[in-house]
C-alpha cells in the first residue's frame, strides 16, 4: 500500500530537548515536504527536498532543520524546541514537485511545555 | 510570491443543498491549483487539481471546481451536501519558479441535518 509514514503521531516534551519527527514514504517519489497545521492560519510549508541532498525552505523554516540523506526518508528536526512550535506537523510526498498533487502522512502532533 | 485566499472560515449549509466554498489565488503566470480535504484526526487528500487542461475540474466525491481567470478564482461547488462532507477544505497553488506550496487558511464544512 503506497503510503506516507511519520513518527510519533504524538509526542509530549520540555522546551528545549532535541527532537526528530521521522517520515518515510515507499512510492519512490523524488519530492518531499513539511507543513505545519494551526488554527486560522491553515498549512504552512516549512521545508522541501527535490531529491537527495537536495533541500530548500519554505515559508517557515526558523527552528527547523531537515535531512535528505535516502530517497524514501526525510527527518525533521527541531534541535531547541520552544512552546510556539506546538503545532500539528504533516508530511508529504509526490512523484517530482509541488505542482503534483501531494501524498500526506497523518500527522504527527507536538506539544512543547 | 504567491498567495491564497479562501473567503470563509466556516460554512455552514443544509443537507441537499449546494456547497461553494470560495479561493482566489494571485499569481503572475497561470498556476498550479488544488483542492485538498482534512477529515477530523486525518491527512489530507486530494479532492482535485487544475492544470490548464480545462477550466471546469471534476474532483471526486461529486466536487467541482472552475478555473477562472479574469476573477483569479477557483471555487469548489457541489450540487448536493452530503452529511459525509463534513470536513476542512483547503485551497493551494504552486507556481513556476520553484516548488513551493502555499495553502489557504481553510474552511470548515458543516452540514445541518
């Protein structure tokens, strides 16, 4: 089943303490993302990769930090956590860019103290 | 850089009656543009996306959308609510230039039985 994985799907710590969201997809799609979710404000995409090695921000990338070391894997990472990233995050794929229709994870919901 | 707007936070609309929910999108060149849904504690999925082919998009679960130019629109319709189409709906669009996606802020789709 073609699918997008992320883990965990919820994840409770302290401001911070150093975390990695994983996401791996099994469709051997070149393009991948991060979004953020908040309320009012909709998805914001705070990171891209066009394909291995190969990363770029997107509208919010202050606090983030990414990896493209595998086609299938793209690690977010949040090396100083702080409460205003207490967002829900989703990751997501498609076959060469952001002008396909994107295959979503489920989510991966964070809530930093 | 550029941008959605979807006009509506929250609509509310009687079961059996036409759904329009409204996008407008700026962009210099033509775009790439999407409709997703969120169902509640899921991902989104594509409901459709218009690629210059036609400007009346057929989406799947009975939506449409109509590619509008000279109104910079892109508003998704149904002709007849379903108590299942209760979600969010989210307009994007991704241009020429580079990958990056940009969402609306949503709208939340309540039917009344």
């Amino acid at each position: 089943e073609a699918q997008v994985t992320q883990n965990p799907r919820y994840l409770i710590t302290v401001t911070g303490k150093k975390l990695t969201v994983t996401c791996s997809q099994n469709m051997n799609h070149e393009y991948m993302s991060w979004y953020r979710q908040d309320p009012g404000l909709g998805l914001r995409q705070i990171y891209y990769s066009m394909n291995v090695e190969v990363t770029d921000k997107g509208d919010v990338p202050e606090g983030y930090k990414v990896s493209r070391k595998e086609k299938r894997n793209f690690p977010l990472i949040l090396e100083s956590p702080s409460p205003n990233q207490t967002s829900l995050y989703f990751c997501a794929s498609s076959p060469t860019g952001a002008k396909q229709p994107q295959h979503f994870g489920d989510g991966t919901r964070l809530s930093i103290l | 850089a550029q941008s959605v707007t979807q006009l509506g936070s929250h609509v509310s609309v009687s079961e059996g009656a036409l759904v329009l929910l409204r996008c407008n999108y700026s962009s210099s060149v033509p775009p790439y543009l999407f409709w997703y849904v969120q169902y509640p504690n899921q991902g989104l999925q594509l409901l459709l996306k218009y690629t210059s082919a036609a400007t009346l998009v057929k989406g799947i679960n009975g939506f449409e959308a109509e590619f509008k130019k000279s109104e910079t629109s892109f508003h998704l319709t149904k002709p007849s609510a379903h108590m299942s189409d209760a979600a969010e709906y989210f307009c994007a669009v991704a241009s020429f230039g580079n990958e990056k996606l940009t969402f609306g802020t949503g709208t939340r789709l309540t039917i009344i039985p």
